[in-house]
C-alpha cells in the first residue's frame, strides 16, 4: 500500500535494528550523541511506550565500547519520555540507552521475564558533584540529543506503529475534530497495527481520512487495514468495503467459523482507544489493470458512518494461489473463511453410511434406531485382533438406550435421511406432561454418533433427566475416562462434575474389538485448552447434565449387564426454558489395524538429512519444529523453499516426510500474527497475559503465553480451542501436501476438534498421490496442569484420521500403573482405537512393548537391531494374533505373561513379556497345548540368542520377555 506523505513511524527518531545481548539489556535501545565531553550531560528520550511500568524498569546507559555507565541518574520517568543524566565516561561518541532490560526467569521452554527494577548505581559523590541531588539542576546540563531508536531484530520492533502519541498529540487531535465519534486512517499492511493499544504517533500528527492508496497484483487475495482512533466510547462496529467491482469482505466482524457457518463478531473500541479493521479483496485473474476507486465505510452505534478513501492500481502481474505462495503479502488471510473439505464426502479407509430403514451401517459396525431417536442395538463384526471387520457380529448393548425426562411422552413417527456418502441423520419430536422433546442425531462414516435432545418446559416442571447405555459385560471388560486411568472395568464406579480442575466429560469402556465412548455436551460447550493450559481455559459445565450441581454419572453391574447412566439430578424449568442434552457415542474400534504396514514403517524422529535418515534404515522422517527445513512452530510454510527441497530429496532416497504443523499455539514470526491478534479473543486464547518479555511488549495483557525456542529464537502465543484460524490451517495442510510435497503430519498434542481433523484427513488425502501418513504424539495429559484427562480418551475423536500413536511424555511404562497390561492396552496402545503406536518415555520397555506391536522411536532409542529381527523373520508380511484377542496360537500357561503372535511366510514369531513380580518359568504351547520348541535369534540391548526345545521351561524376568521363532503350532 502507498502512503499520502511522509508518515515517519516515530516522530523524532529514526528507526532500525541493532546488535547487542538481549538477555542482558532488553529488545530496546534509544542512541543518543554525546558531542563533546564533561561531567555529565543530559538526555531526553521520546521512548514513546505502550505500556505503563515506565516507572518500575530500570534505565541502562552503555558507552560506545559497551561497558556500562553506573553514574547514571533518572530524572524524570513517564510513559511518553525519560529525562536522565549521564557520565559520558568515553568521551565523545554515541552512548546506548536501553530502556526494557529484562531477566527470562523459569524453565527456557516457558520463561517468564521479569524486568530489572529501577537500580542506585551513581557515585554519591559525583551525583553531588554535579548538583543532581535538585532535580532542576538536569536542564542546565550539557545535552546528548537522542537521534535513534533501535531494536534487537526486525520482529522485535515497535516501528512504525508500536510508538505512541503524546497526551498532548492525542488533545490537539481530539480538538481538531471535536464533535466526532472516531477518525479512520488508512495503513499500509505491512504495518499491521496488532494489539497496540494507544494510538501510534504515526497517526496523530497525519490527516485522518487521508486517501489510502496501494497496488495488487491479478488473481491476488489483497489484505488492507484501516485503523480507528475513537473519540468515544465505540459499540457495535461495523464496517464495508464497497465500490469495487470485485469480492471484497471485512474480515474483523465475522466470516465463517470451522464447521462452515456465517458468524458475526462484535467489534468495540473504548475511548481514547485504538482498534483496526482488516479487509479483504479478491481480485480475479482476469481482472482489467488499472486504477480503481471505492471507499471503506465505518459505522458504529449511534454514530454518523465515516468514510476512508481507497484507490487500489491493479497491475499487469498475475500470482498463483491468490499469492498464499508468499506469506509477506498477507494473502493467507484468505484462508479465514475457507470451507475446503467441509463436505460429507468419505475418506479411506472408512465407505459410505448404508441406511436400510432405521438400520444404519458403516464400517465394521451397525446401529438401528429405535422410534424415539436412540440406539436400540450396535454391533461389531471386528475380528478378536481387530484386524479385519468380518468377524461375527457381536452386540454391544444389552438393551436399547434410553432417555427418560420422568414421564411418558408420546412419539412423533423418525425421520432418517443421509446429506451425504459419510453420513446419516434423524429426527423426532415427543410431547409429555409439560414437556416438549425434540431429539437430533447424526452416524457419520468413521463411529461418531451424536444425539442432541432439547427439552422444552411448557409450563413451569421440575425433571429429573436420565441417560443409561446398557453395555454387555462380556464386552465391557475395560474403562477409561472421569477420573479413571486404563484399567479392568469396575463393577461400580460413581462420578460427578468439577471442570474448573478437571478436564473430563467421557468415558470409554468396551474390548479391543467393540467399545463405546460416551461424552456429555451441550450447547455452551467449548473446546478447552490442553498440554499444561487446561486452567486457563477449562471445559464449560454443562447446565443440562450438571443440572444444579446434582449432576453425575454412575456405573452398575447388575445379571451381566454394566449400565452406564448420566443424570441430570432434580432441574428446575420455566416455562418457555430449554435445556439441551447432548450426548456422544464414539464407536470403537475405528478401522483395523495394519501390523504389518506398522512394522515396515521405520520412523526417525529428529532432523538430519534426507542421506543420513536412509542410511540409518528408516523410511519415514518427522521434522519438528525448531529445524532448519522447518524452523517456526506451526507455520513452516515459512520455510517452504527449503522445505520442498529437502522433501524433493528424501523422496528419491524413499524417505517419507512429515512435518510438525498443530494449531495449539503460533509463532511470533508469522507475518499475520499481529492481524489475528487484532481479532481479539477469536485466535488466540485469552489469559493471564506475562511469559517471553515479546508477547509482553506486543501482545499487553491477556494472552496465554506459548512455546519458546530459544536456539532459533522463536516465540509462540498460545490460540484458543475453536476459531477461523483452524479455516486457515486446513488450507495451510493442503498447500505443504500439493505444493511443498510433504507426506503427512506429525501432531504433538492437539488443540482441534474432531471437524478440523477430518478435514486435514481430506485435505491431505486429495492433495497427494499416495495415502497420506498421521502420526500424534501426546504428553500424558493424566496429570493436575493438564485436568486429569487420558491422552487416548481425550484425542478419542480424532483417532479415526491418525495412523500411528506415540504416548509418550510422562507415561507410565513400568510404574504403579504401567503394572496393568490393561493400563497399557486402553492407555497406550491404541489398539482398541484401531491404531498402534510407539513408546517414548525412557524409551519405553521394549519387551512389553513388543506384545502390543510397540517399539521406542528412533533416533533417541536405537530400534535398529529390532527392526533387522522384524525383517528376518518375516513379521511385516505376518498376521498378527494380540494376547488381547483372547484365544492365542502360542500360549504361555501363565496369566502374567502374555504373549502375541505373528504368523506367515516367515513361519510364527512370538512376542512374550511378563507382568509377573518375580522371574517365573513358561512352558510354550499350540492352541490344542502341545509343547512347542522356540529359537531366540540375537537381537543387541534386546536378548541373547537362545534355543529351548519343546516342553523345556522359559525363564521370564520381571518386566522383561523375548522374541521367539517358534516352531508348528499346528500339527
């Protein structure tokens, strides 16, 4: 964008980048020339701050050889200057003023900067000497002018916009337009204007109003901001951009939100505030080039519109992808509003919702309907291992679910219907004793089921709600979930609500091959923060299933049947009042799992080059954040250069590439960083504000501070659970996978929801050749900063879109809960998700892990000796049998000692590993107990070759096993 005139960015400075230890002395420095030498000299110094701890931050003098100068003395502090007084120790010469020094305190991940206090250190003596003890005595001093502002980089400027006006600029302006509500000024983009919340010098001594002028290319998705300067209190803002005769939107007052619904977002500017209204313009290919005039139009609440002059030159150029190839035009913003992949279609490996009446089926799995909208009975035909889905079927309700409101209601007939290939929908009216009941449901392709039932009181009643979901025994041998780590299924179990600590509303229980997720929503529910940030945005409570605070959930044995109920308590209603109860079955497993596939992909998880990763013998590369080919967290289409290139070469190598890319938190070096902080509490969560000494003095107050990367001097800000931002990285996944080449993703921890997953499943799916590749990571999230919620029944709903799990930080693996194989099974394993994973923490324990299809990861763990085991004995062409399935070919005689077992053109390979407390003797035997004879084939850190003919005992350590070739199990 072009500017009317001149419109330096400080007033009486200028302005660029310097060199220095910020650590020591801060982002900040003001230079100010000494001319000539004497005792002391005076400075003044228009640092011109945003915030308001002037006062409280000590003011450092440094002489042009660096070395500090102690006999400094601050005369006069405020917001707008400083007045201090100096020994000009060297002479004549330029003397650095650094006005923010700062001390990073706390874990250098998660720092917290503490500024240096206001500190003594002149001689007494020479502050007499030179008559500073009378404040008044500073004027009659030499002077050292200041003449230049500077900051430690480009990033950590506050030029143009970071500088404010003077009290005395912000009254004279006030007075030239006395009478109006607001003053427009136009602005370029490059100067976004972010959270600054006083208003910039640059403006105050320019005209507001004053034509904005700027060029755009053809086919270009055209950003421009105009900036408001309220005179008083502003509400309800809105704002257009009309005349040209291209698309052109408002993106500050609403767009669409990331399930593809038009919302409105309120817009309000106090007083003596500033705020900024970004616009977007989309100008087609085929646009003519030239000059076009419209005008951006503000209006607020009771107030007169204002208008601001545009003129926009198109030229001759035409950019590709509306210029989202280079994030410095802020093209990207486009994406807020995408809809790509927001559409029914299905993505593999899951086929379309086949609707035969009320009988709905998917993969693997069915539910029929009963008349009033619920399931009357679901089934699994996954197989024991849960590899294949033509097993028998097997219910897993004893009974249909019921929702009663405490009185007999009267059924409207269903109505089932299908939007499209991946999914199904229902619905039903009842009407009851003071009561009106409408119920919503939805079955999409990969087991998510939905129901939202609204009860509306009629006349003013008190209900008592209740849900039961009656689960077989026989399959509801495992739980996890409200306060429950992965264990043996209880026969009783009794919960209620506490989500200010506590980030838990679902509960799983089932078998490896037929399970249930129950979750409790309503209409206010919103996606909460996690990994460590769960206090400062925790899960809304409920006020359907909490009811009045008599709320819960229970879980009853009773002839075979565990029932698992929800209930509201008793629920005061007013007539006309509604409250929804919605309530979601996840219907596990999801897909089946690809042992072989698992054990053929190798991955290394660090960064080398594509070179070093193939010799190493891996095949698939994660390249985290903080990396050269990826070196800012969660935007590397930063890097994408550099990132294609090395995608490029590890692909002739065979290597697969995968990239560290979550929306959980965003890098300070992302050029649109300070437009979506303008937004708000839309982007980025709101908090208590503090962390790297950056986010304090760009973002002020009420921000959650994020991840810091201190070798690549990298800041994050940490986004909230749901916003346009997730529009955007869904268009971001798709460009890395069709223009940068990339194979998948790695996911370190998720702060999406089940929609956005699914869409950057689709978006990489039909943006590639070849089957995308997912892999998430979490921290045990089982613990007090994080709401006591497992990891596996937290990210539950995302696991249809995941290919491999690594749990990870923080686990338990051979500990007081590692001690369960159950634990490891429903809280590490994936298995009765449909997915296996690998281990992380301490590197895991190989032998237990291997009965579950696990390893450590390379290169932290050196898995190479397993993996030349994998392959000599054939185990990625095997089918796998998991312990867990219940009737295993190679048996081990001892309940503590299980084992899981490959078979195929490598003959059978058993993996055992014993949760026993002492070392115990096994004798290996077939599925019809005939002794079998085993080898144990070297394997280095793992075991020593060994041989043990039919019947001969296998010593078993605690908490270790073998890997065995095993001779015919059949005869």
């Amino acid at each position: 964008m072009g500017e009317t005139g001149p419109r330096p960015g400080h007033p009486e400075l200028e302005c660029g980048i310097g060199i220095w230890d910020q650590d020591v002395y801060g982002n900040h420095r003001l230079l100010v020339d000494v001319t000539a030498a004497a005792p002391a000299v005076a400075a003044e110094l228009p640092w011109r701050r945003q915030d308001s701890t002037a006062r409280d931050v000590d003011v450092i003098v440094l002489a042009p050889s660096g070395l500090r100068v102690h006999n400094t003395v601050a005369v006069e502090v405020t917001d707008e200057r400083g007045r201090i007084a100096f020994e000009p120790v060297a002479g004549p010469g330029a003397y650095a003023v650094h006005y923010l020094p700062y001390a990073h305190t706390g874990k250098p991940y998660y720092p917290q900067a503490a500024y240096r206090p206001p500190t003594r250190t002149a001689d007494p003596g020479w502050v007499h000497r030179c008559g500073l003890d009378d404040p008044g005595t500073w004027a009659a001093l030499p002077r050292a002018e200041a003449f230049r502002y500077e900051a430690a980089s480009a990033v950590d400027s506050f030029a143009p916009l970071g500088f404010a006006a003077t009290g005395a600029e912000r009254a004279a302006l006030r007075r030239a337009h006395e009478g109006e509500p607001f003053l427009l000024f136009g602005e370029d983009r490059e100067h976004p204007l972010g959270r600054y919340a006083r208003l910039p010098a640059r403006w105050a001594l320019t005209d507001p109003g004053a034509p904005l002028a700027g060029t755009a290319d053809r086919g270009e998705f055209h950003a421009v901001q105009a900036g408001v300067y309220a005179l008083t209190d502003l509400t309800d803002v809105r704002a257009e951009l009309r005349g040209l005769p291209f698309p052109a939107r408002c993106l500050s007052t609403g767009g669409v939100d990331a399930r593809g619904a038009a919302f409105a977002r309120r817009v309000e500017v106090a007083a003596d505030g500033v705020g900024a209204l970004w616009f977007g313009v989309e100008v087609p290919e085929d646009a003519t080039p030239g000059r076009y005039e419209a005008e951006i139009a503000v209006r607020a609440q009771g107030s007169p519109e204002r208008v601001l002059p545009l003129v926009l030159t198109v030229g001759d150029a035409v950019v590709d992808d509306h210029g989202a190839g280079e994030p410095e035009r802020f093209a990207r913003l486009g994406w807020l509003d995408s809809t790509l992949a927001q559409d029914d279609e299905v993505v593999p490996p899951f086929a379309p919702v086949k609707i035969d009446g009320q009988r709905l089926t998917l993969l693997g799995r069915s539910v029929e309907l009963g008349p009033e909208g619920l399931p009357h009975r679901i089934t699994s035909t996954f197989t024991p291992s849960v590899t294949r889905t033509d097993g028998p079927e097997r219910d897993l309700l004893a009974a249909p679910v019921t929702f009663d409101v405490g009185r007999p209601l009267e059924h409207e007939p269903l109505a089932v219907d299908q939007p499209g290939p991946a999914r199904a929908r229902w619905s039903a009216r009842a009407t009851g004793q003071d009561v009106l009941l409408h119920t919503e449901g939805e079955l999409e392709a990969d087991g998510f089921l939905v129901v939202r039932a609204t009860v509306e009181a009629i006349a003013e009643t008190e209900l008592d709600v209740r849900l039961a979901v009656p689960v077989r025994e026989e399959i509801a041998r495992y739980a996890m979930g409200l306060g429950l780590t992965g264990r043996a299924c209880p026969a009783t179990y009794d919960w209620s609500w506490d989500t200010p600590t506590r980030n838990q509303d679902a509960f799983w229980l089932g078998d490896p091959a037929a399970g249930l997720q129950l979750s409790l929503r309503d209409e206010h529910y919103a996606r909460p923060l996690n990994t460590n940030y769960y206090r400062e945005k925790p899960l809304v409570t409920p006020d359907s299933w909490a009811g009045d605070g008599a709320g819960g959930v229970r879980l009853r044995t009773v002839a075979g049947t565990r029932e698992l109920t929800a209930f509201s308590g008793p629920l005061r209603l007013r007539a006309g009042e509604s409250r929804r109860f919605e309530f979601r079955l996840l219907l596990t497993p999801f897909k089946p799992l690809d042992p072989g596939g698992h054990l053929a992909e190798r991955y290394y998880h660090a960064y080398a080059s594509p070179g070093e990763v193939a010799a190493y013998g891996a095949n698939v590369v994660n390249l985290h954040h903080a990396t050269p080919p990826n070196p800012y967290i969660n935007d590397p289409l930063l890097a994408a250069e550099v990132l294609r290139a090395y995608t490029d070469e590890a692909h002739r190598l065979g290597v697969r590439v995968k990239v560290y890319d979550t929306v959980r938190e965003l890098t300070r070096h992302t050029p649109e960083l300070p437009v979506l902080a303008s937004f708000g509490d839309e982007i980025f969560a709101a908090g208590p504000g503090g962390g790297h000494a950056w986010l304090r003095e760009h973002l002020g107050d009420g921000h959650v501070p994020g991840w810091v990367a201190p070798d690549v001097g990298d800041v994050a800000v940490v986004t909230s659970g749901d916003s346009r931002w997730h529009n955007s990285y869904v268009c971001g996944i798709e460009r890395l996978r069709r223009v940068v080449g990339v194979d998948g993703l790695y996911l370190d921890d998720v702060a999406y929801d089940r929609t956005t997953m699914k869409r950057v499943r689709k978006a990489l799916a039909r943006s590639g050749e070849t089957a995308p590749v997912v892999d998430l990571h979490s921290c045990n999230q089982y613990r007090e900063a994080d709401g006591f919620a497992s990891s596996a029944n937290l990210y539950a709903e995302l696991l249809p879109y995941v290919d491999r799990l690594w749990l990870g930080e923080l686990f338990d693996y051979d500990g007081a809960d590692g001690a369960d194989p159950a634990y490891w099974l429903v809280e590490i394993s994936g298995i009765p998700f449909g997915l296996m994973g690998e281990m992380l923490e301490g590197g895991g324990n190989p032998w237990r892990g291997l009965v579950f299809g696990m390893t450590g990861r390379a290169p932290m763990t050196d898995v190479r000796p397993l993996w030349r085991a994998f392959d000599r004995l054939k185990m990625p062409e095997a089918e796998l049998t998991g312990w867990w399935a219940g009737e295993p070919p190679v048996r081990t005689g001892h309940a503590d000692v299980l084992a899981s077992t490959w078979r195929g053109p490598g003959g059978t390979a058993t993996a055992l590993a014993s949760w026993a407390p002492e070392p115990v003797d096994v004798v290996l035997t077939a599925a019809d107990g005939r002794p079998v004879e085993a080898h144990a084939p070297a394997i280095e850190g793992f075991q020593e070759e060994r041989r043990f003919p039919a019947g001969e005992p296998v010593p078993v350590a605690p908490g270790r096993g073998w890997l065995l070739s095993v001779g015919p199990t059949s005869p």
